[in-house]
C-alpha cells in the first residue's frame, strides 16, 4: 500500500479504519471501512463521530463506492472520504465528484497524470455533492 | 434540431484531448489493456474478431446533413468505405485503428459528434421515435426531453460503473416505434390531469439472454423532477444490481428478483431524498432545448396531390411513406436493406447522398432508426418523386419498409467477437428469397430479426418472427422463434423448437408465411393470426 493521496488540510487521522461490523460493535470509534456491498446508510446515525470513512473498491469496474461516497456527503458527513483498493488514476475524478477527498490506491499513481485528469474538465453537466455548478446553471445563472 | 453552444463544445473537445492522452498512454505500454479497456470502451472502441470497432453516438438518431457527410468521409478516411447503421440509432465502423481514433474523435467533435459513453457499463446512448417531430401521433416532441437526458448521463460521475450498460428510450406517442419498453428504462412523455407534461417510468426491460417487457413503475413524473427521478432509479440499480454474474447484471434482474413493488417502493424512497438536492435543471432549460427543436418552416400551401402514375413509386409511397403531422408532407424511410444486401450498411456515396438530399428535401433533418433505415422526416409530397428517382438511382429506394425482407440483423460471426453463428448470409439469403415485390407485399408488416447469439443485438425475441444462432457442436445452427414484438403491443417471441441449418430455418421460415397466409383473416398482420391460431399450429406445420 503506498501512502494516501488527501485533498484535505487536516492532519491524517491517526485512527485505523476497521470493519463495519466492529464499528457497529463500538462506542467510540472515528474511523471505518467500508466493503463494496455493505450498506453505508447503517452509519448515518454516527456522522459527528466519524473522521474517516474508507470506501473499498474491490475492483475499478465496481461501482458501488461511488453512490457509497455520495449517499455520505449528502447526508452532511465532512470528514475524511478515502477511496481504497482498485483506484486508478482515470478514475479519481469521478471520485472527487463524488466526494472523494482522500486515495489509498493499491497501486501507485502517477502524479502527473493526476494532475491533468484532474483538471481536464473545465464545467460538468450534473450536480453532485461536490457543488459545482452544472452548465444549467452556468446557463440560467 | 439541436446545436452545442460553447460548454456543449468544450466538452466534447476535452473529452478528445482526454482520449487522446490515454490512448498515447496505452500504445507506450503505461497502462493494461485491462486498465485501458473501460477507457476505451467509455468513447465507444471495441477490440473486435479483425479490428478495433468504434460506434459513434447519433443521439436519438437525428443528425443533420453535414454531420451525416461527416460520417461519409470517416468511412472514407478511416475505414473501407462504408458504415453500418445500428439498432441504437448508431453507426459502427469496423475497420478502425487505435492511432487514428483520437483524430477520428476530433473530426467529429468539429461537427458536435462523438462517441462518448456508446459502450461501458453506463448509460448509453440516449434513443427515441425516428418520427419524432413530424409524426402525426405525438403529444410533444420527446427530443428535447431526451436532450436533457443525454447531458445529465454524459460523464456522470456516480453512475460510469454501472453492474453492466444502460439503455433509456423517450416516445411521445401512443405508437412506440423504439422498442421503448425493452429499454432499461422507457420513458413515454403524458399529459396529467392538469394538462402538464410529463414522464411515464418503465424500467426493467431488456432483450439479452433473459428478455424481459419493463413494468411501469410511476405515471407520472413532472418536468422539473425527471432527473432526480432517473437518479433514484439508477441509484438502486447501482447499489443492489448484481456484480457476481454478467448475464445478471442487467437491471431486468434487478426488478425481477426484487420485484416491481419493491424495487418501485426503494426508488421512491430513495427519490424523496433526492428530489430536495437541486438536481434539476430549471424548466427554462427543457424550454431552451425545445426551441431547437420548433417545427421548420413548412409550406402551409404545401399540396397532398400525388402523381401516382410511376408504378414503381406508388409502390414505395405505399409501403415507404408515413403520414406527416404537417398536410402536404410526408416522412419518408430509406430502407437500407437492399435485395441481397447487408442490412444497415451504407456506403460513403450512399451516405454522402442521403447528406444531400436531407439538405434539399428535408429541412437538413435525417433519423436513423432502430430498424438500421434512415428517415427523411419533413418531406413535402411534390418532392417525392424527385427524392424517390435520386434514391432509386443509388439503390436506396427498396420499397420494402416493415416488409419481411427489411429485417434486423446483428454483425454476427463475420465481425463479433462474441457471436456463435452467422447472421449478415442468412439475411442477405432471406432478402433474395422473399425480394419479389408480390411475394413479400402479399405477407404484409412481418418483423424479422436475427441475432448470432443469446445477447441479442439483433433483436430476435422482439420479432414476429426472430431467429438466434447457436453453436452446436461446433457448427452454426439457427432457433426459430415466432410472436414477438416491440412495438406497443411488445411481446417476447417463443422458441418453436428444435434448430435448423441456414437452409433449414428459411424452409421453416416458408413453411410458417405459408401457413400465414392460409390462415389469415381479413386484414390480419403475421403476428395478428399467430396470436389467434396459437404456436401448436406453427409448430406442427414445421415439424409435422
């Protein structure tokens, strides 16, 4: 595992993210993981606590963190969003739209290339929770 | 129609230089062909059986003529002088190579075309009514709505990775002429009680290897809701559509296994969340989209006298023509399924012509339609016997719309990577066989589609008769299926039993028109006496 890539000023959270399943079973917990497949609404209930939530993705193809991060961001959760697993550098700005603010690849990313995928895109055409504005909006103002 | 303004442009523009930086990336050997293969298939690239395919996005199947000479000159430039209409209101070329496909890319975005999201498990190319606009039938013109659509679904962060692809289809009339409730989700444009306009929900329906009809699952959604609508039901499919195996993946299965209530019961759940997020765009955008597509400036004159005298155009007014919204016109349908040829191929000069006489005859308007035809939408009747000679010249003018020879056909085992039999020789034999003018006309409306595998792209459950090729041990052998449809009437088609070789299932097919014919009553249509007399009939006749 190479280190996390953040898009956060904060310090790292120090706190390991352990499994949902133990998050549950604790009281004070800051930090979790979250695998592809489990319900992230079962900790909406524990937003204020939560530092760091990790999203898991098995594999780049599944998709199902991207609705994960999103269902989190709009319930209000502001604390470190981490994308783990099968993260590629031509996924990370979907992930960023999705509230992404934090990578755990398992392979290393090329900075560079990074850098002009992420700003490649100049407008978008829908709202997510990063609250950019649509070209509808840039359109109506 | 529609025209990009600048952030429309930009975006297609960066999504070029986008691909063109991962494809440089890709031929230096940084990245996998498994890592490059979503990127690729995101901007519509395949790796076929001989080449690499690209499939460029005509989004619901209206182009105009400079766009369509566009599509000339590509087959030209970079391919072998042809192209191929699809059952996506697409088009396909076969013969592309990777190091041109970025520059291919920025020929087309110079004439705001693209390739983007026409394959990968996201949403795809958006379609609808080739007639939309000048159908006499519609309620409104579900384009702009399908507009709306497509920039939503472009590059949507949430939904690219979707269990597997996404098909969405909007019709505005009571006639579906999309398949519509085959789609993933089907949307019919209705008027409420209060007289507004709005979007009836289908979601579930699909052709592959388990083909299922969508459900309805909501009557209405108002304008201003429609794309927090189509969140929710994507969300749902996204979370709990299956990942474990491919040919379940589809949200058919979904809806299926969970059941039309329930999965209704988790969309609208998940809607009333999603409707307070300000994820719709202000009514004065679907007003904006809806200007571009106001009706052309019709000659109200415009007479319905037609010299019928040329029997050879009667004939292809009869069967070629649809009534228009507007009196003095006509929407006239090309038929690209010529006596012996490969349905829904086109060459470069066809192509090009077809450009001209959009721009002459047609307001500069052109569909194409899920049957692999092109549609001059807005054609005045006094123009109908030039257009027809211009066509008939450039072997354009079969006079065979809806007949049994203007079949759907998939590329089957001459192009595809996954097809088990050959599908292009049967249809060009089944074109010989039926092409005699009394012959096929005697059969009236019969949809036949052949697809060269269970995944179906050649639409063959949604026949009145369907064929799918099958490897059976080692050689091809063709199933016959009988009573489907995707018109509003849409039905699954049966299997009549066991396969035939390619000689053996047009001998079936003969044998099955026969007993049409001898059976039918009045006015009845193939399919109309198959559901009278039953499939035992059929079945009997073929097998004995």
């Amino acid at each position: 595992m190479v280190e996390a890539i953040r898009f956060r000023d904060d310090e790292p959270h120090e706190e390991p993210a352990g499994s949902l399943d133990s998050f549950l079973d604790q009281s004070n917990a800051t930090a979790v993981r979250i695998e592809a497949g489990e319900d992230v609404r079962q900790l909406l209930p524990y937003l204020e606590r939560l530092a760091l939530i990790e999203v898991d993705f098995p594999a780049f193809g599944d998709g199902r963190g991207y609705s994960a991060a999103q269902i989190l961001r709009e319930q209000g959760y502001t604390g470190e969003l981490r994308a783990s697993g099968d993260v590629l550098v031509d996924q990370l700005a979907y992930m960023r739209r999705c509230g992404f603010d934090s990578f755990a690849p398992e392979k290393p990313i090329d900075p560079e290339v990074m850098e002009r995928s992420l700003g490649r895109y100049e407008n978008i055409y829908q709202g997510t929770t990063d609250q950019r504005s649509p070209i509808w909006k840039l359109r109506h103002g | 129609m529609y025209q990009y303004d600048q952030y429309d442009q930009q975006m297609v523009d960066t999504r070029v230089e986008e691909f063109r930086d991962q494809v440089k990336r890709r031929l230096a050997g940084e990245i996998t062909e498994d890592q490059f293969k979503p990127l690729r298939l995101m901007n519509g690239l395949y790796l076929q059986l001989h080449a690499y395919m690209l499939r460029v996005a005509i989004p619901y199947g209206t182009l105009n003529g400079k766009q369509m000479r566009m599509l000339a000159h590509i087959a030209r430039k970079y391919d072998r002088d042809y192209g191929h209409f699809t059952t996506r209101q697409n088009i396909q070329y076969n013969w592309i190579k990777l190091e041109d496909a970025p520059d291919l890319l920025a020929e087309l975005a110079s004439v705001e075309m693209h390739a983007i999201q026409t394959s990968g498990n996201c949403i795809r190319n958006i379609s609808s009514d080739q007639f939309a606009g000048a159908a006499a039938d519609e309620i409104a013109d579900p384009r702009p709505w399908a507009e709306i659509l497509r920039q939503w679904s472009s590059f949507h962060p949430e939904f690219s990775y979707l269990p597997r692809k996404f098909k969405i289809a909007v019709i505005a009339s009571d006639t579906d002429r999309a398949a519509m409730k085959l789609h993933d989700i089907g949307i019919q444009l209705v008027h409420n009680d209060a007289g507004e306009l709005g979007a009836k929900f289908f979601v579930g329906g699909g052709m592959g290897r388990t083909p299922m009809i969508a459900p309805e699952i909501r009557d209405f959604v108002p304008a201003d809701e429609l794309i927090s609508y189509a969140e929710a039901c994507l969300r749902v499919y996204n979370r709990y559509g299956r990942r474990d195996n491919k040919y379940k993946a589809r949200i058919k299965i979904l809806v299926h296994e969970l059941g039309k209530d329930e999965y209704t019961r988790q969309v609208e759940e998940e809607f009333a969340h999603m409707k307070e997020l300000g994820l719709n765009p202000p009514v004065e955008e679907l007003a904006r989209i809806t200007e571009y597509f106001a009706d052309p400036a019709f000659d109200t004159q415009a007479s319905d006298e037609l010299d019928l005298s040329d029997p050879d155009f009667a004939v292809w007014v009869d069967q070629n023509t649809d009534m228009h919204k507007q009196s003095g016109y006509a929407i006239a349908t090309i038929s690209l399924k010529p006596r012996g040829g490969i349905p829904g191929d086109a060459s470069s000069a066809q192509i090009d012509l077809m450009a001209d006489l959009a721009e002459q005859y047609s307001f500069d308007e052109l569909r194409v339609t899920h049957s692999q035809n092109i549609v001059l939408p807005h054609v005045k009747k006094s123009d109908l016997y030039a257009l027809w000679q211009k066509l008939d010249e450039a072997g354009l003018a079969p006079a065979n719309l809806d007949l049994i020879t203007d079949s759907i056909a998939c590329p089957g085992l001459d192009y595809c990577s996954l097809a088990n039999a050959r599908s292009i020789p049967l249809a060009q034999k089944i074109s010989e066989k039926f092409a005699e003018q009394g012959r096929q006309k005697e059969l009236g409306e019969l949809k036949l589609k052949i697809s060269g595998c269970i995944n179906a792209c050649g639409h063959h459950h949604a026949g009145h008769i369907g064929i799918l090729g099958v490897d059976r041990k080692g050689t091809e052998n063709y199933q016959l299926l009988l009573g489907g449809s995707a018109a509003e009437d849409t039905s699954l088609a049966k299997i009549t039993g066991p396969g035939f070789t390619e000689d053996g299932v047009i001998e079936a097919i003969e044998t099955v028109t026969d007993l049409y014919l001898q059976e039918k009553q009045g006015d009845e249509r193939f399919i109309d006496t198959y559901r009278r007399v039953g499939m035992e009939k059929f079945k009997e006749a073929i097998y004995g």
